[in-house]
C-alpha cells in the first residue's frame, strides 16, 4: 500500500485513503482521459425517465402481427380474455414515446434509479484497456429486473378492474417479481413454475408467498394442459412453454372475468417498460464522462433484460451510431444462434398466438443438465425482427464458461450473479480479453440483470463438478420445428 495523495494531485483526483498501486494506477490513467474515477453513478428521482421508450417507432421494417391459429392476424378483441385492453393498447403500439404512470413511478422509485457501475476491478484482473461498466439491475425488491414491468402490468390490470392475476415463471425471478407488484395494488397472483427450478430453488416459492403470491409446480393436475403433459411423462421437469400453457388456461377459464394472465418477457409491452433500464443506462454513462460506447452486452432468454438495456441505444445505431449490440444465450437454448425465424405459438398447448420470432420450436425441452435460466424456446418479436435486420450480433456461451466467468466476477467486483446473467459476464471478459490482445482501447457496457443469491445451488453443481456443457443439435431443432403449419414461414 502507498500513500496516493501526491500522485493523484497530478491527475486532479481528490483521494482521502490510502490504495493500492494498482488501483491508483488505474484511476490515474483514466482521469488524464477525462473519464471519471467514481466507482457507480447513481440518478437523483427527479432524473429518472418519465416515458418509456418504443422501439417499434424506429425500426426499418415494421413489426409482424400475431396470427391465430388460422394463420389470420389477431384482432385485440380476441387477447381481451388474456390481457387488459390498456396492456393490448400498449402491445400493438407504433407510438415512440409512451408516459409512466405517475402511480407506478411513484412505486419505481423504491429502489430507481439503479446504479451504473465501472467495473475497476474485471479490468484489473484481466489487465484489459477496455473501460467496462454494468447497469445494476440487482438492487429492486426481487433482486433483478422483472419488477420494471411487473410494476406496471400490476397497474394497468387494477385499473381495468382486473383482481386477480396468473403467470409463469422458470427460475423464480419473474414469479417473485409479479407477487411483489401485485401486493402494492392489492391484487391476487397465481404462479405456475417450471417444476425443475420449483424442486432446486424453494426459496423462490417463499418469496412469492411472502408477497401473497402462490406458487404451484408446472406440469400441475390444476390445469388440462398440465394433466396432459402428466400422462405423457409423470416425471416431467416441466418448461416455460408448459407452465404459460397452464397459467393461460387457468386464467381465460376463469367464470369470473376478473382474472388475466401477465407475461414477464417476449411481448412487446415487456420489452416497453424494460427500456428505463437503457434510458437510464445512457445519463449515467454521461455523467461518467462516456462519449461514446462501443458495446453493449445483455444475456437473452426471452429478451425483457436484453431489450431494456440496449434498445434506447439500439435507437441510435439505426441512427447511425457505431455500436455493436449482443445479445448472449446459453448453447444449449440457442434461439437467436441457431434458430429459425418463423411464426411459432409461445407455449406448448397452442393457448397464445403464433408470434413472429426466432424459435427452436414450441415443444422444445430445455435439457436437464441446463442450470443457467434462459430455457425459453423462442425470443421476443421486437428482438427477433432487429436480429433479422442484421442490428444485433448474437452470441451462444457454454454452461461451464458462464460459471467460471461469474466465479471471476464475483471475486473481482463482489457480486454474485444469476446464472442467467453470468452469459453476458462471460462475453463481457472474451471482448475485454480481445481489446488486450489487439491494445485498443473501448467501452463495453453490460446488464447486471440479477443476484445468485437464490441460486446458489448451481454453483455448488459448478464446484463440485456435476455440471457439463450441452450443445443443442440440429437434428433436435428439426424435429420440434417440423411441427409448425405452412402458415409459420416467413419470407
């Protein structure tokens, strides 16, 4: 340890402890380039984005319509039964700009605006120059993202006059985050979890229970959807596509009408209020002095975390803005790497439309050695349609490099993330590492989308060397997709 005080004086920084060389180094390097040495920049309340951002408005081909199963558009009249007619609203917008409700702001405010950090210490245990920051999306009650949507799909439900709500959820994070926003308006929350997770991460349960939610393993005897898959395989771990089947079904058979089913990804009203993330995001980088930034990284499952932090800078590449924007998967759920871009239903029983999307094909099964999250057969429309335009640059990761990419964060920067989260780690670290090889210099921005504080037990799997890495084939791609009508193609 040194004494950093005259050093920093010929760096114009104002330091008041005692730090390592090594740091001092770094902060000194980057404030003779005019970047700023705070470790995080938060927002003050009043700065927070009050519109959400459309990415709709602004792409060079305009969106595809759901179909229903006779391959015709879907009117909004026929999603009445499922969502809200404001949420429909929302769904089929072309609008750029949409305002936040004051009463969900008001709830937002809770705990945004998230920081935005520089990760100081990545880059010195990878001895890149490459100036790396994450949006911390860990920090809202449910420790991730999910409650920027949940939040506002509670409220517009409660002012449709709806009581109760039904979704699904696979490792916990969107199920825990709809039980938390439907307790601050009062409403009731039925979840169906893929039962794998329900078994390997009870905690989840406890508190979807504790916000008043609950929460039953997905395939369940509740539902003919769940019944169905039961006969076919009792011991079924279960998928997203199955458990949105069920949480569907138990809300369209609902003889009371009060009931609707909320969706934590892939629609595009998701995506709408996810982009507080990147809006956000865009001011603090700012205020760290950023001009410009040259990446920007988020994991993808379904596509709510990757479309709220990069589609408000996703804006300004189709502007003309150098960026290069990649969303990361896992190998074995490969849908923007491996799949086809085709019109597929969202869940196993043919309970919601056919979407317009890249898709491994709806009875797709996750397989069990997969412990990451992001199990989902297909990707949200609006991320599907910028992919196909050739504005996105997808990546796939394997299980094991993800693990060892969060074990390197976690004792670099001292947050262990979801294994959801840990995709976009692990590309994080293979830029940074390319930036040293090549000695350039540039700005990688990337989504902190949760904690592994609830999932832990992947990686006590990953320790104790009961994971392995999975590639999904072709061959099982083929298969799932060949059951898709003529009407699916897309030209």
């Amino acid at each position: 340890m040194v004494n950093a005080k005259e050093r920093a004086k010929k760096c114009d920084v104002s330091i008041d402890r005692n730090i390592s060389l090594e740091l001092e180094v770094t902060i000194c390097r980057n404030t003779t380039k005019g970047v700023n040495v705070n470790t995080k920049i938060f927002l003050n309340e009043d700065e927070m984005p009050k519109q959400w951002y459309n990415l709709a408005a602004d792409l060079p081909t305009p969106p595809l319509p759901p179909l229903g199963p006779d391959g015709k558009p879907v009117t909004p009249d026929q999603l009445a039964a499922v969502f809200p007619m404001n949420l429909i609203e929302q769904e089929m917008s072309s609008d750029r700009w949409i305002d936040i409700p004051e009463e969900v702001l008001a709830i937002l405010y809770k705990w945004r605006p998230s920081p935005l950090h520089r990760a100081y210490g990545l880059e010195r245990a990878l001895g890149t120059p490459a100036r790396i920051y994450y949006k911390n999306e860990s920090v809202s009650p449910a420790g991730s993202h999910k409650p920027n949507t949940a939040v506002p799909q509670a409220y517009y439900n409660k002012v449709a006059g709806i009581k109760k709500l039904t979704t699904e959820t696979g490792a916990g994070q969107w199920g825990s985050a709809l039980s938390f926003a439907c307790a601050q308006f009062g409403l009731a929350c039925k979840v169906y979890m893929v039962r794998s997770s329900y078994e390997q991460k009870p905690y989840r349960k406890f508190m979807m229970q504790t916000w008043g939610g609950s929460c039953i393993p997905s395939p369940s005897d509740t539902t003919e959807a769940g019944r169905a898959i039961l006969r076919k395989d009792p011991s079924s771990p279960g998928s997203l596509g199955i458990a949105i089947s069920e949480a569907v079904e138990a809300a369209v058979t609902d003889g009371s009408g009060t009931t609707r089913y909320a969706l934590g990804s892939v629609l595009n009203h998701v995506m709408l209020h996810q982009t507080i993330i990147g809006l956000e995001a865009k001011k603090q980088l700012a205020k760290f002095g950023e001009k410009k930034v040259d990446q920007i990284i988020a994991c993808v499952g379904g596509g709510s975390n990757f479309a709220g932090l990069a589609f408000p800078f996703l804006a300004d590449k189709i502007a003309g803005a150098d960026i290069e924007i990649l969303p990361v998967e896992p190998t074995s759920c490969p849908s923007l790497t491996k799949g086809t871009f085709s019109y597929d239903l969202g869940d196993v029983a043919g309970m919601t439309p056919y979407l317009p999307m890249y898709t491994l094909g709806h009875s797709f099964m996750p397989h069990a050695m997969h412990a990451g999250g992001l199990r989902y057969h297909g990707m949200s429309p609006l991320v599907s349609l910028a992919a196909h335009e050739g504005l996105l640059s997808p990546r796939a990761v394997p299980q094991l490099e993800c693990f060892e990419a969060a074990v390197t964060f976690a004792r670099s920067e001292g947050i262990i993330v979801a294994p959801e989260t840990s995709h976009a780690v692990a590309q994080v670290i293979r830029e940074a590492k390319a930036a040293k090889e090549e000695g350039t210099e540039k700005v990688i921005l990337f989504g902190l989308s949760g904690h592994g504080m609830l999932d832990l037990q992947g990686y006590a799997d990953y320790f104790a060397g009961r994971l392995s890495n999975f590639e999904l084939s072709d061959e099982e791609i083929q298969k799932a997709m060949a059951e898709l009508p003529e009407f699916a193609a897309i030209a």
